[in-house]
C-alpha cells in the first residue's frame, strides 16, 4: 500500500542537500526497535553517545530516534557519518512509513526469512520500490547509493507531481535509472546536491543524510501547525523613559545616563547654554554630529554655544513584562514573559574641574527627530572640603508613601548631592515597569526624578523629588535585586521567587552539558547556569557603579566628599517561615522546609534562604573588605559609611532567621528512604554577627556608620567602639518592630526546629536600641516609655547625612494628614 502524497502537500519544504561527504567505513546492522513510535511521539530516551546538541544532523538523528526509525548500535551510537546499506535504508522507510505487512516466501536468496530486515526488504519488493539486481539478489550489506535512495523514497511515497523540467545536474542524465527521483527531490528543494552542482548518484549515502532527509519529508506527511509567533511587546514611543541621571562622578569628570524605548541613531549630553534650545534648534547640530568622528565637538544654535558629547548606547538584556505589569498595555496571562526593549544611553562629562555646576541636557535622536530632556546641572565629583548631603535611603518597592517621601526630602534637605540606597529598588528587578513607567505613580526613576504622579490615599498628588538628575545614586544590593530562575518560567513573578544556589545549577549543568554545550563554550555555560539559577544583570546593567576587581558592581568603595562610602553585598532569598512538622503535610518551599513532591528534584526546590553572596571569613568578599578597610582612602576619610542591605543588628522580622547558611536536614523512615527535607539556622553561624562584625566593630576602627534597610522600620543602636548601627528603611511601609515595648514577639518554629536558634524579641546582635532624640513615640506596651523605633504604615521617614557637620538627621511626616509637614525625629553625630 503506497502513500499518495498531493502536490500542495509538497510546497515549502526546505533545502537539506547531501552536502557531507561520504564515509568509506560500511556499517554493520542496526537492530531492529522492540516497537516503533509514531513520529513525534514524547520522547525520554537518553541521546546517541556520538550525537549531542549542536553537532550536524542532531535534530534529524534525534527524531529517527524519537520515532522509533532506529535505535542505534549496541554501544548507545548512531554513527551518522558512516554509509548506511541496503537492508537498513529499506527498513527506515518501512519503520517511518508503519506498515502492516506479512511477508510470504523470501524474493530474494540472499535475504531468506528469519534474516536481519527479511520484512522491510519483502515489503520493498512486493510494493515495488526494490526489484533487486539482474542476478536475483538484493544485496542488503552493500552500501546503498545517493541514486538509490532517492528512488526507494520516489517510490514509496509515489508522490502526484512531476519534477521540475528545468533542474538538472550534469551528472544525472535523462536516461540514468534514478533520473526522476533525483530531479524529484531537487526539484522540492530536499537536495540541493553538492556545492559544485553535481548529485553524484552513484556515491554511498552516509547515516545521517538518510535521517536529514527522511526528517524533512516527515514534515509533509505529518504536517505541523506554525507556530504562533512571539508575543511581543507594543512598539516603544519617540520619547525617553528617564530624565537624565548622574553616575560616578570623578575629578573634572562625570556620566550621565538615560533611557529609551526606541534605539535611535544617536544620543547626546549638550553643556553650556543649552536652556531654551528646541528642537528646531538643534538640526545643525544633528548634521555636525553625523558628520563628526569625534565624541566631543563644540556646536552652536540660536545664538548660543554648547558643548556636545557622544553617547554610547546599549540595549538591556533581560528586560520584560507579564500580566502583572501595572501598564495598560501589559501581556495576557496566556503570554508568559514578554521580552521588552530597552535602551541604555551613557556618556561621559568631561572638563569640569573647577567649572562648578554646569547645565546640560540630553538629546536623542528617535524616529529621525531629536528629544531633549529639560535642563538640569551637574558638576564633577565633591571635593573633601566641599559641603555634602547625602540622602539614606532604602527599600522603595513600589510602596505607597514612596513619593511623598522623596518629595518632601527634596524640599526639606535643599540640594542633595549624593543618594546612598541599602537595596530594594524594585520589587521584580526584570520587570522593566517597575523602573520606568508603571501606570500605578511608583516606577523607581519616576518617584526620584520628580515624575511620579502619585495620587495618595491622602488626597493630594505626589510627584517625588528632582533628585537623581542632580546627584549620583549609590546603590547596594537586596534580595529584590536579584532575579531567580528564568528557564521554565512563565511570569516574572514565578522566576523571582525561585532562585537555585549556583552549586546546584552548576550540578545539574554537569548532568546536561552534553546535550546543552557539546563544544564546552564557556559563555553558553555560564549563560545556562545564570538562567537556572539566579543573576543580578538587570540591576548592574541599569547602573554604572565603581566596581571592586572581585566583585564588580555588587561590592564596591568610592569617596563622595570626606566620606568613604563601603557597599555590599549583603542578603538573601525570603522565603516564608511556614514549618510543618510532618513531613507529609508539607505542601510549599519555605525558609524551613521543602516541599513533599520535590524531594528528588534539587531544581525544584527552595533550599531554604540561602545566602547569594557569602561575607564568610576567608571568601573573596571578606578579604576584598579587609583591605578596604585598610587603605589610605578609608583610614584617611572623615567618615566611613558601610551600606549593606541586610546588617547585623535590628528590631524587624527579617533579622531573623541567622544570617547563616542554612543546615540541610534529611528526615528518613526506619528503612532509610528520605521522607522531608528540612532547614536549621545556628545562632553561633550567623555570618554578620561571627565574621563581619569583629571585622567592623572593632577596637579602633575606622567605620563610623553601618547603614542596612530590609526590615521597613526604623531603629538604631551604637557599639561600645563607638560605630553607629541605623535601618532608615521606613520610606512607604513597614512589617513591624519585635520588641518588649512593642508586644510583639517574632514566630519561632516549633519541633522538631531548635527554639534556641530563633530570637522572638530585640536585636540577635545584641545591641540595645536607641530611643529617637526628638520626637519619639510611646510605646504601646506602656505609654509612659519611649519606643526606641518606628514601625508604622502612616508615618514615613527619609535620613539626611551631612558629610561636613558629620550629623545624621532623621525626619518624620506623617502621610495620613495631607496638611502635615516633617518634624526632626533624630539627631546623631558621626564621632
């Protein structure tokens, strides 16, 4: 029974020509499969041993296999450059086309019954695709010629077009016996034949030209639907995400930064007298900066001279959106994750040294037309002697009271130079929205560039403060800086939650590196293992920061004025601190625990609230803030500032569990079979506390601020050595204060977890908190104490460090009263 196949079935197939040249070993018998599948089928088998991803003619190999066309040689191979004989060509046509046939005598002496492929080849001959040689054999061990092949197709499949009259290759001649199908198959584009345009029919055809070949034909027996395309995100607009924003400013020097949803053809910073420029303005400028190699010119309109500078462009590369994206425009649930474009634009300042603060905007030139920023100023970095305010600041999240906050710091502490940032920018670092242009008022560059539109519970609208595009921001990284796994997932939400330990990537990675990089390419690794476990990209590729030669950007120092600013990198996953006791009851991932259903699964699981970058004694970390701390340019400074997200003392809910690795429990039966995984956390192994305080804290130490977020409240403490702890990270919300004076003790887990580890109230480091100094509140255990915090959802509270006076001012507005205005809650001084 012959397959009829119609010529519409046959438009569109691809070209795969018999381009590999053909091996002279002869092959020896593949075994017949214990049961064909049908082609398409789910497949679980492990790959040839000789055909991995990437390697020629895998995907064709994989599908013989998946189809039950071949299972291979004895020894896991394919051997796809070796020739492939008669017998064995004559039964993949048979296996792929599925026949049901009984075969009767054998036509053949040299294939009798009971021989390797005796059915396969008596099918051939009673369908008429093989009538054998003149002398009555078949010949199955001989290697099957390109010619040859192409007719046992031609005339299996029988198909209802003619070939086309104007292929041709000088080696097929019209009389040669394989004419037709040869011109057949050139003819549908399935072989081109070789590159100096002959077929050569008479030459063996290797193992893995029969599964090219074989697999593309599948394609016009089995058609399949095409595939829908991506989804993709709207087209951006010819406008810029961002107002301009200042990055590591250095002496006579600083960066400036911005974004767009549109390439351009170029970007650039204009300095001088550039207020009142239009665009109109501009089109001589554009023509002089087409025309210019130079990344700095000088260019002049309406009367005016100016300064411009080139900038460089880069796109983001991990940028996205999904159904939760606050955008009206934002994908259906159905999309998953929507790559989005973003563009980068930075250049460098120069010339500034003893310029004072300059004007300046940016251009970009969007769909043929230039956009300019409004007009801003920047200057070249403080000098020791200079006057400094620097705001701390952390842990914004989208939160309410965000805005208001960062618009009354701007009005209250004047010119802010520099913003220090404890982490916690975003909420879902790869959610592009969340930075720019969420439709809720709470983007992060909105809220700090004076853009936000925020309409409050309170009534009145808040735009945030013009701040960034006036000072550079300092940023250290938390645990919403760090993006989970990506493979697999299908919203951002999903991939955030579920970050891996590398080891454990790098584990898995061991297992699938074959199929995955068969050529061991050491960026495709390291790219496998980033997507399977977690990455801070999007966050170092928003910022330029000054960079530590072991950790980059996620560790570093710089000097802003007279003051030595440390950032690290200091969190963890949060997870939840559900603990079940039984095993079996254990339905999520937690801090404590895994889920029953993913004990044999290390990717599927949580691994408890690991830690993303490790500040043990002796880590590369540790020994980088070693040195720092003994360099000239922390001995030397006015005051030294350690930012770190999560920091060794605290009255919030996040201080514990301990900052430790967490301690992996196998709970197993009485016959060993392992029926939970759960997690401890030793006091005595809390990192902050054993290894990075006696580093800080210590006689004689240079560090006169250790500045975190994390917990959403406000406290503070001071060491017997003199080192000020504070947590100003009360900006929209808060989740608490755990105090004898707050009534309010932390959850412990109960057994078979060790009670001892867990601290239900105070600080696990150890230290007493310190009672705001000029407007503290009662406490609500007694209204006759002090509280020494502020945990409050109603009142917001933004921290001015001023560098010269070595003052850290903490200032308190109550957000419900749209009337009210900030009151000074605390004054200390650096020592």
């Amino acid at each position: 029974m012959q397959r009829k196949l119609p010529a519409a079935a046959l438009a569109g197939l691809m070209t795969i020509g018999f381009l590999a040249t053909p091996a002279t070993a002869t092959a020896t018998t593949t075994p017949e499969p214990a049961g064909p599948t049908q082609p398409g089928a789910e497949c679980t088998a492990a790959n040839f041993a000789d055909n991995q991803a990437g390697s020629q003619y895998f995907d064709y190999v994989r599908w013989m296999q998946c189809s039950g066309i071949t299972t291979g040689y004895a020894d896991n191979t394919y051997r796809k450059g070796a020739d492939i004989d008669r017998g064995e060509s004559m039964a993949f046509v048979y296996r792929y086309l599925n026949e049901d046939f009984t075969p009767g005598e054998a036509t053949f002496p040299d294939a009798p019954a009971g021989s390797t492929h005796f059915e396969a080849i008596e099918w051939g001959a009673a369908e008429e695709i093989t009538t054998g040689y003149e002398d009555g054999t078949f010949q199955p061990h001989r290697p099957v010629e390109r010619g040859e092949f192409a007719s046992f197709l031609y005339r299996a499949l029988d198909p209802t077009t003619d070939p086309e009259t104007d292929v041709s290759f000088p080696d097929v001649a019209e009389s040669n016996t394989h004419h037709d199908a040869i011109i057949w198959l050139a003819s549908e584009d399935i072989s081109t034949g070789y590159k100096d345009g002959t077929f050569k029919a008479k030459d063996p055809i290797t193992r893995g030209e029969v599964a090219a070949l074989m697999s593309r034909l599948d394609g016009v027996i089995n058609p399949e639907e095409p595939e829908a395309p991506e989804p993709e995100m709207p087209a951006g607009e010819p406008v810029l995400l961002t107002d301009p924003f200042l990055q590591v400013p250095d002496v006579g020097q600083t960066n400036v930064a911005w974004f767009t949803e549109l390439e351009g053809s170029q970007h650039w910073v204009i300095t001088g007298d550039v207020y009142g420029l239009t665009a109109e303005d501009l089109a001589p400028t554009v023509d002089k900066a087409t025309n210019s190699r130079s990344g700095v010119f000088q260019s002049e309109a309406a009367n005016t001279q100016f300064t411009v500078t080139k900038a460089e462009t880069t796109q983001m590369s991990r940028t996205a959106e999904d159904a939760k994206s606050v955008l009206s425009d934002a994908p259906a649930e159905e999309d998953g994750i929507v790559s989005r474009d973003i563009f980068r634009h930075e250049a460098t300042v120069t010339g500034l040294e003893n310029a004072g603060e300059v004007e300046y905007r940016v251009v970009s030139l969007l769909d043929g037309e230039p956009v300019l920023s409004d007009t801003f100023s920047l200057e070249d970095a403080k000098t020791a002697e200079e006057d400094a305010n620097i705001l701390l600041t952390s842990d914004h999240q989208a939160k309410n009271n965000t805005p208001a906050n960062l618009e009354w710091a701007e009005t209250v502490i004047g010119d802010i130079d520099a913003v220090f940032m404890a982490g916690d920018l975003a909420n879902v670092p790869d959610r592009a929205s969340e930075w720019f242009d969420s439709e809720n008022g709470l983007a992060f560059f909105r809220g700090l560039q004076g853009n936000a539109g925020f309409e409050a519970p309170n009534g009145e609208t808040y735009d945030g403060g013009e701040i960034l595009q006036y000072a550079p921001l300092y940023t250290a990284i938390g645990n919403h800086e760090v993006q989970g796994r990506v493979d697999g997932m299908t919203s951002l939400d999903e991939s955030f939650n579920s970050p891996v330990p590398r080891e454990v990537a790098q584990a898995e990675y061991e297992k699938v590196a074959g199929e995955v990089n068969p050529d061991g390419h050491a960026e495709i690794k390291e790219q496998w293992i980033e997507d399977n476990s977690f990455s801070t990209t999007t966050y170092e590729e928003l910022f330029t920061l000054p960079e530590s030669e072991s950790g980059g950007e996620t560790y570093y120092a710089t000097t802003v004025g007279n003051t030595r600013l440390i950032s690290l990198y200091s969190t963890r996953i949060w997870r939840s601190g559900t603990a079940e006791s039984d095993p079996a009851a254990r339905q999520a991932a937690s801090r404590f625990q895994e889920a029953a259903d993913t004990l044999d699964d290390p990717m599927s699981q949580g691994h408890g609230s690991f830690i993303f970058e490790t500040l043990a004694v002796d880590s590369d970390q540790y020994r980088w803030l070693q040195d720092e701390l003994a360099s000239d340019a922390t001995t030397e400074a006015e005051n030294v500032v350690v930012m770190m997200h999560e920091g060794p003392q605290g009255l919030g809910d996040n201080v514990t569990p301990a900052f430790a690795e967490p301690t992996k429990i196998e709970e197993k039966d009485a016959e060993g079979n392992v029926t939970g995984i759960r997690y401890e956390y030793e006091a005595e192994n809390n990192k902050l506390l054993t290894d990075l305080t006696p580093l800080i804290d210590a006689e004689g130490t240079s560090v006169d601020l250790v500045f975190n977020g994390h917990s959403h409240l406000w406290n503070r403490f001071e060491s017997e050595h003199g080192v000020n702890y504070l947590e100003t990270s009360n900006v929209g919300n808060s989740y608490g204060a755990y105090h004898e004076l707050s009534g309010d003790s932390r959850p412990v887990p109960g057994a078979p977890w060790n009670a001892d580890n867990y601290v239900e109230q105070g600080s696990p480091g150890g230290l007493e908190p310190i009672v705001p100094s000029e407007r503290p509140f009662a406490s609500l255990v007694d209204p006759d104490q002090d509280a020494p915090y502020v945990a409050s959802n109603d009142y917001s509270i933004f921290t001015n460090l001023d560098a010269q006076a070595g003052s850290v001012t903490s200032f308190i507005l109550d957000t419900k009263n749209p009337d009210a205005q900030p009151e000074v809650l605390d004054v200390f001084m650096l020592d």
